[in-house]
C-alpha cells in the first residue's frame, strides 16, 4: 500500500494534523510526517516532492497557516496529488489560508479542504489510495455505513423524545 506524506508548514499546526494521522491510523494507512516550511526550506519542500513517487508516496497532505503556499510549491514538483489543509491563524481566521491554497495557478491544482478540515484531508487520501486498493475501498464503504447507522441512531432518539 502506498504511504501519506504529511507536511506541516509549523510543528504548531500538529494540533490540528492529529486529526489526519488518527484518521489515517483508523484506516490502517502508512504515513509519514514532517515539517518543511515552504518559505525557510524551500530546497527540502522541492526534494521532498521531486522524490515522493519514489519514496512509496501516494498522495500528499499539505496543512500550513497565514500565506499557506506551502500545498502549492510541493504541487509544483509532483504529479502526486496533494491535497491542502488550511490552518485557521490568528490572521482572517484562516480565511488567508484558505484563499492561499484554492487559488492556484492553472495546472497546479491543490485539493482544499475546509479551513482545518484535517479529518476529510485523510479521508480523501483514503479514497484517492482506494481506487487501486480494494481492502481501503471496504473500508471506505463501512465507514460510509457506520456514519449512516449512527445518524439513525440520532434520529430515532430524537423522533422517539418528541412523539406524541
């Protein structure tokens, strides 16, 4: 199975990643985590994206703050996807970041998720990973199920409260 690579801009936007490793880690997907700051280590940004191929990448998860190029510079050196996860600042509450990532250029597009959507950032790597794996793909498909049951559940309780 191929691996995630998730790039932080910050060790301070772990808090909000740890939603995307303990997704992934629900889905049984290898992973990789790191710090590469687009603007102070431009050079480890260019290699780590010119090598992820071939170090058994299959998507990448780039979550950064404030100007947030960070999505967009690994994207320019890769064919993988990467998929960008805007992370709230204390600056437009992420809306800079949000912008940051969904307006890139034509042919370097970067998956935006919402503004610290960190938990659909993995699951959308999941369903990328899941079109040559048929063991995440069931796994996608119970997932799917066990969000139904539950919302159900809630809505039995609810209806079964009001009834007259």
């Amino acid at each position: 199975m191929k691996k995630v690579c998730i790039v932080m801009g910050s060790d301070s936007d772990l808090k909000v990643m740890e939603g995307t490793v303990n997704k992934l880690r629900d889905f049984g997907v290898p992973f990789d985590v790191r710090v590469i700051s687009a603007h102070r280590t431009p050079a480890a940004a260019e290699a780590l994206a010119k090598n992820a191929e071939a170090d058994g990448y299959g998507v990448i998860i780039a979550a950064a703050g404030k100007a947030a190029h960070l999505g967009g510079v690994l994207a320019a050196y890769t064919t993988l996807p990467v998929i960008g996860v805007p992370i709230k600042s204390s600056f437009m509450d992420g809306m800079d970041s949000l912008l940051s990532m969904v307006q890139m250029p034509s042919g370097i597009p970067v998956a935006t998720v919402a503004v610290n959507g960190a938990d659909n950032a993995a699951i959308l790597a999941v369903q990328m990973l899941a079109l040559e794996d048929a063991s995440l793909r069931e796994k996608l498909h119970q997932f799917k199920a066990d969000m139904q049951a539950k919302v159900e559940a809630k809505d039995a309780k609810i209806r079964a409260q009001f009834a007259e």
